[in-house]
C-alpha cells in the first residue's frame, strides 16, 4: 500500500483524474488512467466484477501497488493515478502487471 500522503482519497480527486487525465487499457478490463501533477498520487480500485472473493480482490490489489510502485521509483515526472480492474479475467502476476505499466509510462515520459 501507498504511504498516506502519496494515494488519492477524495471521490473528486479520483473522478478528475479520470475525467481529465490520459486513460490507457493495458490489459482486458485493467485500465489506467493518469495526469501530471506536483506530487504523486495513486488509487488503486478492485471491482466486484473482478471476483465476489474479497480474498482475490486484495490479491489482485497488492500485486498491481507493488508494480506500480517499483515502476514509479525509476520515473522522475510526478503523476495522479487511477488504476481501475474491472474485468473477469484470470488474475495478473507481478511480472506482467510490472511489463504493463513499464510499456504505459515509457510511451509518456
């Protein structure tokens, strides 16, 4: 999990950065969605479309935060994220997830 200061609380916050920002699909149902900022700021959002199972839900959570974060470390432009899974599909593992956002944020330095 992002440290406090460094994740997206407000529904306003997140709906803008939806709203405004660049959205890319990185995989069925994954998308992010993103904006440059002054600091970084990520949330993270796991449907119950993904699984009924709060279990896999955490799971799928856990592992797209940790690629993101170490994704992040090497970026030095500051970004408001918004990864949103949605889809029914099989669970992503660290190593894809990591190559998914590595191929997003290369295209936009």
């Amino acid at each position: 999990m992002f440290p406090y200061n460094e994740r997206l609380h407000a529904a306003k916050a997140i709906r803008n950065v939806v709203r405004r920002g660049v959205s890319k699909r990185i995989n069925q149902g994954v998308r992010v969605h993103f904006i440059k900022s002054q600091q970084t700021r990520v949330a993270i959002i796991v449907s119950k479309q993904f699984s009924k199972k709060a279990v896999q839900r955490n799971r799928q959570r856990r592992v797209l935060t940790q690629a993101l974060r170490d994704v992040l470390d090497k970026k030095t432009q500051k970004y408001n994220i918004v990864v949103t899974d949605k889809s029914r599909s099989e669970m992503l593992s660290y190593t894809q997830a990591k190559d998914l956002f590595e191929q997003v944020f290369s295209e936009n330095p």
